[in-house]
C-alpha cells in the first residue's frame, strides 16, 4: 500500500505561488475540520506519484485556489477506491496518467499551469478525462470539507427547513426594514 503525503511545503510547491496567499486559509473552517495541517492519504491501488498528478488534474477541473489540498485529496481517495475495485478503472487511471507526463514533455505536476489546461483541453472526451471529471464533481462537493469552505449548511429537512433558518430574514442587508425579518414561529 502507498501513501500520498502533502505537508505544507509540498502544497506551496504543488499549488504553484499563486497561492501563497491561501495560507492564511489556515484559520478557516476547514483549516478547523482537518486533524492536522499534514495529510497522510493512505492508498491502496494507486502509486503516490500517479496520486499526486491526480490531484493536480482535479485541482486544474474544478479550480478553488483558496481550497486546501486536503478537500482535493478526498476525491483521489475515490479514486484510489474505484481503482482497487476495478482493475478496468486502475489500468484506465494509470495510463491517464502517464499520458498526461507524456503531453507534459516529463513531469505533469512542474507542467506550467496553461500547457496543463492545453492537455487537458485535448484529453476532454476521452474516458480517463471523463472518468476523473465524473468522479470529481461528485466527490468533491459533496464532502464535508468543501461544505465548511463554501458555508454551505446541508440539507435543511433534518433542521427544520429553510423557513427556520433565515430564509425568510434579511438581516445580511445594510439597514433591512424590520417587517423584511419577522420572528420565527414558536
């Protein structure tokens, strides 16, 4: 079994300096959520490496550059978890991603960010772009974390609905009138 680990360092480098700043995102929800600011992903199908340029293609999809790694993470997690289910979807991962160090001239990861978009530009349609892309959209907003980064609060039936919640109170307004807030029903 392999391991992708990202500690700090490795997420400025693997980010890319344009998120230097999302550092400060270390006292956000998130931040809160998440044991400790070093991840240890534990694999069982794929290789560290083939995890580590997974996450940069899924970063390069759905692009949040204030989102920690660690929300991306568990979409590899999925799918590490599809790979080790079905070796059609491993063998399919695999050679998605060597295809994507190849087009890189090398290493996808240190690939600048507009020839990564380029190759992936040219891999949409094909079935380990579609595989990836499925997998990630599901996986990566419907997760706990990524609730906590967007202020997302869940489903409002098991809290009563939206009524209950402030659906009907417009205090987030400079100077709301006070009839636009009425008091929730007792």
């Amino acid at each position: 079994m392999s391991e992708m680990t990202l500690n700090r360092r490795r997420f400025l480098q693997g980010a890319g300096s344009v998120l230097l700043g999302t550092l400060l995102f270390v006292n956000g929800p998130v931040a809160l959520a998440a044991p400790t600011h070093s991840w240890s992903l534990p694999l069982t199908r794929l290789s560290g490496d083939q995890a580590e340029r997974l996450l940069v293609m899924v970063r390069r999809l759905y692009p949040h550059d204030s989102m920690e790694d660690a929300v991306y993470a568990l979409v590899v997690k999925e799918l590490d978890s599809r790979a080790a289910a079905d070796p059609g979807v491993a063998e399919l991962l695999a050679s998605g991603v060597a295809t994507l160090d190849r087009e890189a001239g090398g290493d996808w990861r240190t690939a600048e960010v507009k020839r990564q978009l380029a190759i992936l530009g040219a891999m949409e349609g094909q079935p380990f772009f579609t595989q990836v892309r499925s997998v990630a959209v599901v996986a990566l907003y419907s997760n706990e974390l990524a609730y906590l980064h967007f202020g997302y609060e869940g489903a409002s039936y098991p809290k009563g609905g939206y009524l209950h919640r402030g659906f009907n109170d417009l205090s987030w307004l400079p100077d709301p009138p006070v009839k636009a807030s009425p008091k929730p029903f007792a």
